[in-house]
C-alpha cells in the first residue's frame, strides 16, 4: 500500500484497524468455525493513516475510486481473502485481510469498490428490498418461564480451567 500512497506525493504513517488478535468465531456465531482473528491470523483495516494528519478510508465512496482500487488489487495480490464493502454486512465499514491457507492456494477476493452515485443507488435498492420482504405482522417468542430459585443457594461465579477457555483459539506455531 505505501508504494500506490507514494504514487499521489504523500507518505504513509500508519493503519487503523478495528480487529486483529480476537479469540472468537467467524462473525461472532457461535457454531461456525474459529476465525482467522482467533488464530491471530487476520487484520481488519479501517483506513490509512498519512503523515499530513489525513486518512484514506478504504470503503469510504468519497475518497478517489482509482486509488481505491489500486490498493484493492494490491490487498488482493498479497492476502488470500480481502473482504470488504459487497462481502456481507460485516464488512461494509472496514477490510479483513488474512493469509488462510486453503488447498489448491485458492483465494477470496470481495471487496466493491463503490463510488458515491454507486453506493446511493445500492442504498435505495436494499431499503426497497427491505421494505417489501419484512411482513406487517411479525410474532413474538412464547415468553420464557419463571423458574424461582433462590439466589442465595447458586454460585455467583464459575470457575473455568484455562485449558477450556483458549480451546482452539491459539495461535499457531
């Protein structure tokens, strides 16, 4: 990314990131499989941060669309899977960069790169598909039981040996 930043005059001072090192599962459900983060593995870029104090947003329809391509072909080229605006709603304000290693090098490359008339027109057509898909009448769970214990007999905490607690979510060495 600093030589396409280099390629506009300017330098690269850093990256702003939401997420790197996070012992979860994919998208935080529970029965997927550990995410790329769990293993320490995978970056989530929010913006790049220039020396004259500005910052480059990468999903942001008004920073320059050329630029922004450039960095997702260069993001592309050096990650096996670039998630971004058009991946799915957890991705629409940030990249996730990670190297997964998957058979046959296969990569995943997800990232629209929107200016701001394409975003707006995108905009309209989720909320008319909203508007059409959501039933005027939508029930409510059967309420939950009530099941009376008293407080006093319960544990206030749990104690959890540490080998259940980062089950699976290490990185690897």
């Amino acid at each position: 990314m600093a030589p396409t930043i280099a390629g506009l005059g300017k330098s690269l001072r850093g990256v702003e990131t939401l997420d790197s090192f996070d012992c979860r599962r994919r998208n935080g459900i529970k029965d997927e499989k550990t995410s790329e983060h769990g293993r320490a593995n995978a970056l989530d870029v929010r913006a790049l941060k220039l020396t004259n104090s500005a910052a480059i947003e990468l999903t942001d329809a008004s920073v320059a669309k050329p630029l922004r391509e450039k960095l997702r072909q260069s993001a592309c080229a050096r990650f096996s899977t670039v998630l971004g605006n058009g991946a799915d709603a957890y991705h629409d304000s940030h990249v996730h960069l990670d190297l997964i290693e998957r058979s046959n090098h296969y990569r995943i490359c997800q990232w629209d790169v929107l200016d701001v008339t394409e975003t707006a027109a995108l905009a309209t057509k989720k909320a008319a598909t909203a508007a059409t898909s959501i039933p005027s009448i939508v029930p409510l769970p059967r309420p939950r039981p009530v099941v009376k214990t008293v407080s006093s007999d319960r544990p206030r905490h749990r104690i959890v040996p540490a080998r259940v607690l980062f089950s699976g979510c290490l990185p690897r060495y």
